[in-house]
C-alpha cells in the first residue's frame, strides 16, 4: 500500500474486503479468538484511513462490533492494540524464508526487498505510528522496544548467521552479527523513518553488499 502522494491510502486490505469477521461474545475467562481477530483488523483498518492520532478506542469498537468495556477488558490502550497487530502480522512478513537455490547475496537481497514490501502494508503503517508515537511517549518507546523491536532483532540476528553459515569456514561472533543487520537493516529504516521515500532497487544491493563485505573482513585478530 503506497502512499504515493505523502499519505496513507485507505484501500482496505484483500481480507476485509473478501470476509468479515463473526464476532463471538466472551463467554469465560479466555478471551474469543474472533473478537480479537475483529478488534485488531479494525485497529489496522482505521490506522490506515484516518492516522494515529485520529484513532479511538471508541472508532475501534465500532469498527469490530464489540463494546467499548470488550476492549479495555483487555487491551489498556489503542498502543497496547497496535502492538498486538503488528507482533501478529509482522512475525510472517518479516521471516527469514532463505531460498536454497539461490546464493547469500541473492537471499539478503530478497529478504531486504520483502523489508522494504512490509512498509507498504497496513502492518508496516501501524509499525511507522509506533515508531513516531514512541518518540513524544516513553512507555511506548519501552513497550515497542519489549514486546516487538527486541524480540525482531533475535529473529533478524539468527537469520542472518543461518543464511551466513552456508558459507564454509565463515565463523561470525555476535557482535559481528549485530553490525551487519544494523548495516543490512538500517538504510531501509533511515530512508522509510526519516524521509518516507521508497526504498529502490539500488538501495537494497548495496545494503547487502555491504553486509557481506563487514562479515567477511578478516577480525583484527586474525590480521
């Protein structure tokens, strides 16, 4: 989902438009799987069409069809909501699915265009809110940091040093690991972050160009 002129499009997502979620009532004391799907596709939906700050808890209701006290029951805040969707909806676009045909460069590469992809969805949208929403509120900035960005590095980390291992006699230490996803990852960040500019073709292979270059130098003890 593009934002092609600096805003977000409010196309809804192939999902909605083909289904709609049956909402159960809460019966006991789990929470219904339906009701949850509900409450955060329209948490997504809305982010999408009318931005962070225009998002109620109220719209939010509406949306999903359950009432108001449904969603504080559990989730405190629309934050708390965002950061269930985006840990939903992240976890699968943002896996590592290295390709065993193709070579390192090729797979960083892909993995970096998918990246890239993912901030065009709904979920990348919700992840850009939180990001800004974390910079003006501190415990966003830890909650995000906690129940998503931590947990995206492990997986981004253990990627990497699975797709490097291929490589024979390539053995990386952890701090080596840690700069070269920063070095991978940072770009796309930087130019989506900063200045919500797509990220092209050229960007994404120098990015895993440059990746690769920092693990393979030889370590200074090795010099």
């Amino acid at each position: 989902m593009r934002r092609v002129d600096g805003t977000i499009s409010a196309t809804p997502k192939p999902h909605q438009a083909c289904e709609k979620t049956t909402v159960i009532s809460r019966t006991g004391p789990r929470r219904s799987e339906s009701v949850r799907l509900a409450v955060l596709h329209a948490a997504d939906d809305l982010l999408v069409e009318r931005g962070f700050s225009a998002l109620t808890i109220e719209g939010i209701a509406q949306r999903a069809g359950v009432a108001k006290q449904t969603i504080y029951r559990w989730w405190k805040s629309k934050v708390d909501i965002l950061l269930d969707t985006l840990t939903d909806d992240a976890r699968e676009a943002l896996e590592w699915r290295p390709d065993e045909e193709a070579g390192v460069e090729e797979n960083l590469t892909s993995h970096l265009r998918r990246v890239a992809d993912f901030f065009e969805e709904p979920a990348g949208q919700v992840l850009l809110a939180l990001l800004g929403h974390a910079q003006l509120d501190s415990e966003t900035a830890a909650s995000l940091r906690s129940e998503f960005l931590h947990e995206q590095r492990k997986r981004d980390m253990a990627g990497l040093r699975e797709l490097l291992a291929r490589e024979q006699d390539l053995v990386i230490d952890d701090r080596t690991i840690e700069h070269a996803v920063d070095v991978l990852l940072g770009p796309v960040y930087y130019r989506v972050l900063l200045f919500g500019s797509p990220v092209d073709r050229d960007l994404v292979e120098t990015s895993s160009r440059l990746a690769l270059d920092l693990v393979r130098r030889p370590s200074k003890a090795d010099r």
